[in-house]
C-alpha cells in the first residue's frame, strides 16, 4: 500500500453537518475502496489566494491515508464530479514524509 496526502477545498456557504457529511462521504469511499484513513485534519474555513468561481473562501480538509493507486484514482474521480468540491490536490507522499 502507497501513502497518499489529499488536500480538498469544499464550498464555504455548507452548514456544519452537511460539511462533516461531504468529509464522511470521501473517508468512507476510501475505506470501501480498500485504503485505510491514516489522519483527517479539518483546517476550518480559511481564506483562498484568488477568487474560485467567485467564490473568497473554502474549507480546507487534508486527508492522509494508505491505499493501492486504484483508490487515489478512484477518490479523485468522484471529486471532479462532486458539487460541493470547489478544488483537490491527491499526490503520493515519499516513503521517508510518511505520517
């Protein structure tokens, strides 16, 4: 299994427990997929560098978790299709940057 890092920019006008459902769809996708959540770390509301669809701000996650390429391919499939997705970044972390 791969060690994988997943920053995810989620719409900033989402009430709390619909933000906390959108964070529980991607980890348990994960899990379904096979790949096992190292450690979710919710940023909170910040403010962007450039304007995104008009949009000022966004929620920042970042998602460390382990799984085969399948799974990171998988979770970035769903993220384009996703609304309430504003921008994500998966990359594979190096062996030695592993949490």
């Amino acid at each position: 299994m791969r060690n994988y890092e997943a920053m995810i920019l989620v719409r900033p006008n989402l009430e709390e427990e619909a933000f906390q459902a959108v964070v529980d769809k991607f980890t348990n996708l994960i899990a379904q997929e096979g790949g096992e959540i190292v450690k979710v770390d919710k940023w909170g509301k910040r403010r962007l560098q450039y304007e995104i669809n008009k949009l000022k701000e966004a929620f920042y996650v970042l998602v460390y978790f382990k799984g085969e390429p399948a799974v990171a391919q998988e979770l970035e499939r769903v993220m384009k299709i996703s609304d309430d997705i504003v921008r994500f970044l998966v990359i594979r972390m190096e062996e030695k940057n592993a949490k």
